[in-house]
C-alpha cells in the first residue's frame, strides 16, 4: 500500500482523469473500501470480481454491471494477512477457479513464504462458503513485497511481479503442489512499483499497471511476457492497485483502494485486441522492459514526474510503517 502524498493529490484534481464516460461503474458497497485486486468472469457475463487488501476476512466479492454486489464468495480455511491481486484461472481437473494472492510484504522481506489461494468459481452466483485450496510461494532470490498476480489462460501458469523500482517477473511452476513450497523464478524485468497485472482473455497479450500508468506486452511462445508493446495512460486514481481485461478481451478495467471508487473502461489499441482468427500476437521475444526504455510517448515523461514523487512517498510511508511495526498493507 502506498500513500500518495499532496503533490500527486493535487495532479489528480487538474482534470487530468478520465472522463465520466469511462467509468464503467464505481464500487459503492461500504463492506469494499480497500480493492486491491479485479477479475472479469467468463462464466457469469457481466460479472467483475474484487476483494479487499489487508487485514480484513477471506472474501471475494461478486460485481455486477452496475457495482452492486451480486455475491458475496467466503474461502473456507483462507487467511487474508495482504490479499492484493486475483486472477481466473482453473483447478487441477481444468474447472475453472477464482485464484487470490497474499503477497504483499510492506517491509520487503518479513514473511519467509507467501499463499495463493484457489476456490472453484462456482457455476450458481450466490453467497457461500467455498473450500480454499493454499499454496506456499516462495522466491528463487528470496522473499519481497509483490501486488501483481496474472494467470496465463493458455498454459495456466501462474506469474508474479515484485513491486520495487528494479521489479522482475517470476514463473511458477507447471504444476503448483498443495505440499512444500512452490518456487517463482525470475523470467523477466518489470515496470518499477508495479501494482498489477493481467493476461487476455485469449493469452496474446499481457498487462502490467503502475500508479501512474500501464504498459502491455506480446505473450512469447513460452508463454511468458515479452516484448512490450504500447504504454497506456491511466486515470490518476486515489490509489491504483487493481487491472483486469474484459471479458471480450477489447479493454482494460482499472480501480483503486478507497471508498466510492470508479472502475475505469480503458479501451485497448487495435494490436491488442482479440485475433478473429486466434493466431498468437506477433512480435514475441524479448524481456518485459522497464517502461522506460521502449515506445516513449508523453505518457513516459508523466510516468518519470510521479514516478520520482512516488519514490520520496514510499520512502516515508516506509520509514512510517517500520517505526509503527506493522507489516501489513498493500
């Protein structure tokens, strides 16, 4: 979790955010005041997931178009110590399933392991208890804070992406295992202070958001992000930390911590919208690059300004967070 500060308070009221007409729909249910993560279903047209960030109850939350909540889905067995990313994926007999990240790690570093969590995504919208399956995630290079959790549709392959200012994609493994550890290993580079991410619906693109912008990549044929593509400018957002594509794959939904908080529609560029004939994206190899250093737009020079406000914010949001001895956040 990150604070922003005046400076970055003061951007977001120069009329630099998105038009009304972009709000898909704003999450006014007060059991939802920390959204930190979103999923748009395949199963239930129309249907968004979110669920909270730190230190609040196993819960996953059911949007419909309107933002009003359609079910409310509690893990059996789950913790939520910094839930902050999900994604759809399916379960070991290719069902689908709702996945949720607890990975934040505020003090970078704190928590030797960290937990996905998996439930069915049920074929019936209602409220209900569903049994969580965990997995224990640890780092090839050891433990760090992480908000962006994605799902590779194709190969349904889990990656990770740590929020530093020097951030690196991690691969899971083939298969998760219920018993040990699962280790994440570094495949790739990642925009600095990532906040999420989210494969297509289709698996030819992939997309990594900050607090101030996004960036999409081609999916290589290892099913890995590679090259990057586009930059895409965000709404300024009283604290961005969630992204998902649509359930067409035509654009990007992006919401924020807080109460009363729109979910933007971000529509895609051409190049990254579904193939009518289901072909991979063309352009793959290469790393996922900081979003610094390809396509520069005037995007880049917004990014560098909020970026370098960013690092004096989360500089002393960290000092504040250590002093008090909390290690929960997100």
């Amino acid at each position: 979790m990150l604070v922003l500060g005046p400076a970055a308070s003061a951007a977001s009221a120069s009329g630099m955010a998105a038009r009304d007409d972009d709000v898909a729909f704003t999450i006014k249910d007060p059991r939802i005041n920390e959204s930190s993560g979103l999923a748009a279903s395949t199963r239930h047209p129309g249907i968004v997931y979110t669920h909270n960030d730190s230190g609040g109850v196993p819960k996953i939350y059911a949007l419909d178009g309107g933002g009003r909540v359609k079910a409310v889905l509690t893990l059996g067995g789950a913790g939520a110590r910094d839930w902050e990313a999900m994604a759809l994926g399916r379960d070991g007999r290719g069902r689908p399933a709702i996945f949720v990240a607890d990975i934040g790690d505020n003090l970078g570093g704190a928590w030797p392991y960290v937990t996905i969590y998996r439930i069915p995504e049920p074929t019936r919208l209602r409220s209900q208890t569903l049994h969580a399956t965990a997995f224990k995630i640890k780092y090839e290079d050891g433990p760090r804070n992480a908000e962006t959790f994605m799902i590779n549709p194709r190969t349904n392959r889990i990656f990770i992406a740590s929020k530093q200012f020097g951030g690196k994609v991690y691969e899971g493994p083939a298969k998760l295992r219920t018993s040990g550890y699962n280790t994440m290993r570094k495949v790739g580079d990642a925009p600095a202070m990532a906040t999420d991410g989210a494969f297509s619906p289709d698996g030819r693109t992939c997309v990594i958001r900050t607090y101030f912008g996004a960036r999409l990549y081609s999916v290589g044929p290892d099913g890995r992000p590679g090259k990057s593509l586009k930059s895409i400018n965000t709404p300024f957002q009283a604290q961005g930390e969630s992204v998902t594509y649509t359930a067409d794959g035509n654009a990007l939904l992006v919401g924020s911590e807080g109460t009363n908080q729109p979910v933007y529609r971000l529509p895609l560029p051409d190049e990254a919208r579904p193939s009518p004939s289901g072909k991979a994206a063309t352009g793959h190899g290469g790393s996922a690059a900081d979003i610094e250093k390809s396509d520069r737009d005037p995007a880049g020079t917004r990014m560098g300004l909020f970026l370098a406000l960013a690092i004096a914010a989360a500089v002393g949001y960290g000092l504040l967070r250590r002093r008090g001895g909390s290690s929960k956040g997100g």
